[in-house]
C-alpha cells in the first residue's frame, strides 16, 4: 500500500494573519508555505516570536553618542550629524577616530 499524506490548505484567516506578520516583520511569506496549513502554522509561530523592526532600531545608542561626543571633544571635531540617525554611520566615526 502507497503512503500518501493529505495536504489541508491554508485557512483565509492564516493567510492574513501571516501577510500581517510579514509585512511587520519586514520578510518574505514564501509561496509554497502558502499551501500547507501545517507549515504555514509553523511559520505563523516563527514569526511571532520574533521582535518586531523598529525605526529605533537603527539609531545609535546612548553610549555611542556619548563616547563619540567625548571623542570629538578630544579631536577638537564634531560629530557628522549623519552619524546621529545611523548607528552605522557612528560605529565607523568613532572606529576612525580613536
């Protein structure tokens, strides 16, 4: 005898839930996840667990500023505003300024 497994799709409601998750998330919801409701379920739970992105995510911490302000202070610079909105752009100013 074949084992065959049956495949349940998708609920609507899954499918939206799961949209909702991506676009917060800012990832892709692949196509062929969509067609299984187990691992589209599975992929649900994923996902939520993670943290959301966030703009402030981006920004420099406290400390950062802190410590690149001092070094500016010291070097007798200022500290590219630039650097203010990309904890990046801060990494790099400080790293070519100690």
């Amino acid at each position: 005898m074949e084992a065959s497994t049956f495949v349940l799709p998708a609920t609507p409601r899954q499918i939206s839930y799961a949209k909702s998750l991506a676009l917060r998330n800012r990832t892709l919801l692949p196509w062929d996840v969509q067609q299984d409701r187990r691992s589209l379920s599975t992929w649900i739970d994923s996902q939520a667990q993670m943290k959301p992105v966030s703009a402030l995510d981006s920004l420099p911490s406290s400390k950062q500023v802190a410590f690149a302000e001092r070094l500016a202070r010291i070097k007798r610079r200022s500290v590219p505003d630039e650097c203010f909105r990309d904890k990046g752009l801060m990494s790099k100013w400080i790293d070519g300024n100690k």
